[in-house]
C-alpha cells in the first residue's frame, strides 16, 4: 500500500530543486489565504464548472468520477493549444504522438491504459468526443482548440455511458453552440519558429429563432530540421500547416426544442515527425552487420551524418518526408423536451478522415526500410437519449447506440523492406450497438446512489494482405459485454462531496495490426514447393485472429468540492483491474515490421489531486498524480505499461495587476512535470527505451484596457526548451528514438472582441 510518506519521497527524489520549491509553496499560499479570509469580501471569488460528463448537466463536484475541466476561454493563457497541451496539466494524462510519424497523431495514455498504433486494426483505450461524437481514429486528432466551451478529462472506465474504447477513460471536447448574441472574436499569434496563427469566430442571430457561429483558423510553424538528402522536399522536418473550419446553425421554433446542425473540415500538411534511429548501441547482423537485402553495413552516422543535427533526417526517400492528414463532419443534434419530466436527444454524424505519413526506419539515404502509408475512415454514429425525472428524488439518462466504421491502410508501391517490396493491405468494418440507462437517487439532501448498465455487441469483419503468394486472409469475430457502474455521493456540513464508485469498463478484441507472422506460417507449411497446400493450410488456421475481450474494474473514493470561498480540491484514491489487455510488441521478423498482440492482466493504483485557489488578484491551479502499475509475469519476463509515467504535476500560479485607469495586466506561468517512463511494455535495461523525465514551462503576460476592447500577450511556452522524447521502440535491429516537436516559443498574442 502506498503512503502518503512514499508518495512524499517520491516527489522529493524526482523533481528539480526549482520545481520542487514551487510544489512546497503551494500549501504554504493556501495557508496565507485562509489566514486573510477575514480580511476578505464574503463574495465568492469564482464560480463552480458545469460539466456533461454524466449526459446530464451537473456541477463539477457532483459528478462521482474523477474529472479534470477545462474553461475553453483560458486554453490560451495556459499554453494550451491543442490535445498535447491538455495532456501537460491533467494528472496520471500522458498525451504523445507517435502514429506512423505522423504530427496530428494524438495518443493519450490514462492510468496506465492508452494506445500507441494507429491502424484500422486498432483501438484507442481513450475515447475523444466531439459534441458527443466519438472520434474512431487517432490520426487528425490533435484539433486546433479554439473557441472551444470546455474540455473535460473523464479518469477511469467509462463503459457505462461512453460504451467501448474507454477503459482507460474519456475527453470530451465541447464546442460553443450559437446563440443570439451577435459577437465577432479575432485572435491571433506571431512568433519565434514561423508561428502564424490566426483565427476567427463569428456568431450572429439571423432570427428570433435562428442563429449560427463560424470558425476559421490556420496555423502554421516551421520544422525543426532538414532532409539533408532529399533538397525537393516541399516541408521541413517537425514542420505543420493546418486549415480548419466549423460551421453551426441553431434553430430553436420554441423553448421546448431545438436543432443544431455542425458541419466541420480540416486539412493538415506537413513534414514528418523528428526522431532518429539508434543503431550502433543494438549492434544487429542485419544492420551493423551488413546481412541485410543491400549488404551495406549502417552506422549512427549514416543517420546523423558529421554536421547535421539530429533533428535533420538522412532519409533519401521523397515520399516519406511529407505528411497530410485531412476530415470532414457533419453532426445533427436535436433536443425536445417532452414536458417539465422529459427530454429527449438525437445525436447523428457522419465523418470521413485520410491520411498519409509513414516512416523511414533504417533513417539513413538508403531504401532499406522504408513505409509510406496512407489510410482513410468512414463512420456513422446514431444516439438516441431520453434523460429526466422520474419522480422528484430520481432521474435518469437512457439510450441506444449505433456506430459503424470501415476503414483501410495500403503500404506497398514505394514501400520496401530489407531492400526488397513489402506489402500492408489492411481492411476491416466494425459495427457497435448498445443499450444503456443511467439511475440517481437522492435519499435524502446529503446522500445519493446512481447505478447504470449498458449491453454492447461488436462485430468485426477484418482482412490482411502481407504476402502476394498468400493473398488476403479474412476473419470475422463478435463479441457482447454487459458494462455496469454503482457510486454514492455525500455531502458533508462544510458542503464538500465524498464519493465512492465502482465502475467497469469494456473494449472489443483486436486483430493484430501488422500480420507478417502469415509469412512465416507460409513457408513453415511448405511454402512454394507447395504452394496450394500451403495457401490452404494458412487459411485454416493462421495468426490473423482476434484477442478476447478487454474489461476493466475500477475501484475509486474521492473527495471533491469547495474548502472556503477560495479553494476547490479534488482527491481521488483509485484501484483498477484490467484483463486480458492487449500491448503491442513490434520486432523486425524474417516477414517483415511485425507487430503482435501481447496480452497482459493489469492492475493500476495511485492517488489524484486537483486544486484550484483564487484570492483577490491572485490563482493557483495545481494537478498532482501519483501511480503504481503491476502487471503480471510473461514468459520469465516483467512488462510495464508503456508511456505511463508514475509521477505527474502541473502548477500555474496567476496574478492580475490593477492599473490606474482599470487597465490590467495578467501574470501568469505555468509548469509541467512527467517522471520518467517507458517507450514498449518491458523496462529492460539492455532494450535502451526508457524515456527521461521532462520538465516544461509556460509564461503569460497579457495587457487588457479598462475598456476591454482588446488583451495583447507575450507568451512563452517550453520556455527553457525542454527537449524529450515521445516514444522509443526497440525492433531488434534498430532503435526508433521519436523526437518531440515541442521546441521553445516566444511570440505575441492579440484578441479582440466585437
């Protein structure tokens, strides 16, 4: 059991001197505030968040999960721009990108449970909403967040309401609907590395009935190195341009009814993510050795050549020095109020998203390993919820669930392996249907009991083409799962809320995402000295199958809620139990880049604190996460979670200078802290993928007249320029070192609203 000793030690071994004597200040100001609180105006000094996260409005502290919210009018003071950004400031969160070098990838890891791969074959153990629309795949997530009405971090299964995909937990990204105000915001940013960023929001009533809001953005930043031997290549590596727009119209006949329909796109060039590639250290025949298709011998310096930085990339292959990815949406949400008891709700999308990226592996001028990539996904998601009361001391949220997506990857025409072709052909269809409802009760003003229950049934019809020879291998599998969740709340006399909940949580099986293992099947079963007979006994029984289903069990208490008129703080205490969960393990075989399912039991624990304190002038938000995560022997050897970090803070100490004149000026900083943590499932010292602790700080000065016509900013973010890895994989013949594309920023920053 971990102590409160322990968890202390670790924070004093782990963190640099500065940042551990601003953790120390922490208690120390909250103690100045209670201490002035006399002194103080009676008048609170900031209002409580209403959040969705149950599908049902509720203040933050009534909520039985732990929840992280985010106001989407601060996201730019906190230098956060995008899902990466959230990922700095939320305890036990660990966003990275990693998917086929892609740089809008997006691969949150939650207590342990995320994903590293991106393929259709694959699904996220963290599901992203948008207005309630599940987001199926990873790459083109990292969205632009502006003009956004909140964030939400949802900690731990949420099987209950958010049905598969989200073991690990849930972010909702809620979108601001129009109104009949009529406003015109203009933001921009110009700064160091090529920052251009420019955004416009529009919102106007068009009637008594109707109204409607626009956003335009583009956003652009130059790389952080070069393809020294490709002089064409149209970006720079690390480098992002990105064009996105939405578009929403209300329409509202009645106070009992209303209709917004959103339509949304993005397009996103760029160059390929930085990383480099590790060779002498594993020292393999195959590379070090020369026994490769091209017999030629690579060294590190074949990858970072005399002069180059190793942000520079050594690839001589066009193709893969560039990377887009591009989506499109619409969403129809209608909401009807059946009477004062009942509400009932219609959430239908339709999204399409492409992509291309892939990677160099062998990172050197020769067409050793080489990947280009291009996927795309189709899917249509249908929600049909009636909410409301069913007496006054009950209510209730209800509702059925279809989600459908087909989706493809190709690797093949420009792809090689070992210097020879190499083939990816990946297809596969999953439809999803669901039946969920969701009971509170209060027994009396100070205690009440929710429970939920939620069926899901999943099919999968997968197919796999790695070898021509072979040909395309297909498989079918369903699976069902019946989710559940039981909590109390408690308020005590000071109006703070202790809960305790239990909640489960369910995934659907995975095919592997990168069958090379069929090859090898192949010849093992005579190969082309009998061809016929090997292709049949292939397709009777090969590697290319499904693994059982995910399930989780999450044991939490918490407290949560408002200490004084000055501080809010949320603890939560969490046990969770994961089975039979699938990590991938990517190793070069004799087929080609194999990656297989590993499948694990799990347990995660540790301790979560959220604190917010606002006194006069002065605020301070702090997030401290503290995890263990056991999982069970493998084959004589020990795996870890991967990209899970077991220590996480963030403090962001504000204070806001009243001038003469009632102009204003906003100090603010921020700071991030990720303790080390692991590239793949093994803390092996001699696999070389352990990943340092990073340590990143934001700063803020913004100038705001007394008229507030305008707020102009100086910000800084990784100030002291950091630079960390994302991931390491160690294949067996290389290590793949992914760079982080989270250089330091100095700029200005200029609103304006009207």
């Amino acid at each position: 059991m971990t102590t409160h000793t322990d968890v202390s030690k670790t924070l004093a071994s782990k963190l640099s001197p500065v940042a551990l004597a601003v953790a120390m200040t922490v208690p120390a100001l909250t103690n100045v505030a209670v201490a002035q609180e006399a002194e103080a105006t009676e008048e609170q000094q900031f209002e409580a968040i209403t959040v969705t996260a149950t599908k049902r409005p509720q203040v933050i502290y009534e909520v039985p999960i732990a929840l992280s919210a985010f106001d989407g009018d601060k996201l730019a003071a906190q230098g956060i721009t995008d899902l990466t950004d959230v990922g700095k400031f939320v305890p036990n969160l660990n966003v990275t990108g990693f998917s086929a070098g892609h740089t809008s990838s997006v691969n949150p890891f939650i207590r342990g449970i995320g994903l590293q791969d991106h393929l259709i074959t694959t699904d996220p153990g963290v599901s992203v909403y948008v207005d309630g629309v599940y987001l199926g795949r990873q790459v083109g997530q990292n969205w632009s967040l502006n003009n956004i009405q909140r964030i939400e971090v949802l900690r731990g299964p949420q099987g209950t309401l958010y049905g598969r995909n989200s073991i690990g937990g849930a972010i909702n990204i809620i979108t601001k609907e129009p109104d009949q105000g009529d406003v015109t915001k203009i933001n921009t940013e110009f700064g160091t590395r090529g920052r251009v960023k420019a955004d416009l929001f529009l919102n106007h009533a068009l009637s008594d009935t109707v109204a409607f809001n626009a956003n335009l953005s583009f956003n652009k930043r130059d790389g952080l190195g070069e393809f020294i031997n490709v002089p064409n290549a149209e970006y720079d590596v690390g480098e992002t341009e990105d064009v996105s727009g939405r578009v929403s119209v209300k329409w509202e006949p009645s106070n009992d009814f209303r209709m917004v329909l959103t339509a949304d796109a993005n397009n996103g060039d760029g160059g390929l993510r930085p990383y480099t590639v590790l060779i002498d250290e594993v020292g393999s025949a195959r590379y070090f050795g020369g026994g490769n298709g091209l017999g030629v011998e690579l060294r590190n310096t074949d990858v970072t050549p005399a002069g180059a930085d190793r942000y520079d990339n050594a690839t001589g292959t066009e193709a893969v020095t560039g990377v887009s990815n591009e989506a499109r949406g619409i969403a129809l949400t209608t909401e009807w109020d059946i009477n004062e008891d009942y509400t009932a709700k219609v959430v239908a999308s339709q999204r399409t998203s492409k992509y291309k990226a892939g990677l160099d592996d062998d990172g050197t001028v020769f067409s050793l390993d080489q990947f280009p990539e291009r996927g795309e996904a189709d899917q249509t998601s249908i929600e049909l919820q009636l909410n409301g009361y069913i007496n006054e001391y009950t209510d209730f949220v209800a509702g059925l669930y279809y989600f459908n997506e087909e989706g493809s990857n190709r690797q093949g025409e420009d792809s090689s392996f070992d210097g020879g072709g190499n083939l990816l052909e990946l297809d596969q269809e999953t439809t999803s249907k669901a039946a969920y409802i969701n009971l509170r009760h209060d027994i009396n003003d100070e205690l009440s009991v929710s429970g939920g229950l939620r069926y899901t049934k999943d099919e999968k019809d997968a197919s796999a083409n790695v070898f021509s020879a072979l040909g395309t291998i297909f498989d079918s599998n369903d699976w069902n799962e019946l989710t559940w969740e039981l909590a109390t709340n408690y308020t005590f006399d000071n109006g703070m809320t202790g809960y305790a909940t239990i909640q489960s949580g369910y995934q659907s099986g995975q095919y592997p995402a990168r069958p090379y293992c069929l090859i090898g099947q192949f010849f093992g079963a005579g190969g082309f000295d009998d061809i016929d007979g090997a292709q049949a006994a292939v397709r009777a029984n090969n590697c290319f199958t499904a693994s059982d289903n995910i399930t989780a069990t999450n044991y939490e208490v918490g407290i949560k809620g408002r200490i004084n008129e000055y501080m809010d703080m949320s603890v939560a205490v969490f046990n969770t139990e994961f089975d039979d969960l699938p990590y991938q393990v990517s190793r070069v075989s004799e087929g080609g880049f194999d990656t297989a399912n590993l499948v694990v039991e799990q347990t995660s624990r540790g301790i979560e604190l959220d604190t917010t304190l606002n006194y006069g002038n002065f605020s301070m938000m702090t997030s401290i996460g503290y995890m263990d995560v056991d999982v069970e022997e493998q084959a004589g050897f020990s795996p870890v979670a991967p990209l899970t970090p077991d220590l996480t803070l963030a403090i962001g100490p504000q204070y806001t200078f009243e001038l003469d004149g009632g102009d204003s000026i906003r100090v603010r900083a921020d700071y991030s802290y990720r303790s080390e943590m692991y590239g793949e499932p093994t803390s092996a010292p001699e696999r070389m993928t352990e990943l340092d602790s990073r340590e990143l700080v934001n700063f803020d000065i913004a100038y705001t007249p007394a008229d507030e016509a305008y707020t102009v900013a100086l910000y800084g973010r990784n100030i002291f320029d950091e630079r960390y890895d994302n991931a390491r994989l160690n294949t067996g013949d290389y290590i793949l070192q992914i760079l982080s594309n989270d250089a330091s920023e100095f700029g200005v920053r200029f609103s304006t609203e009207f």
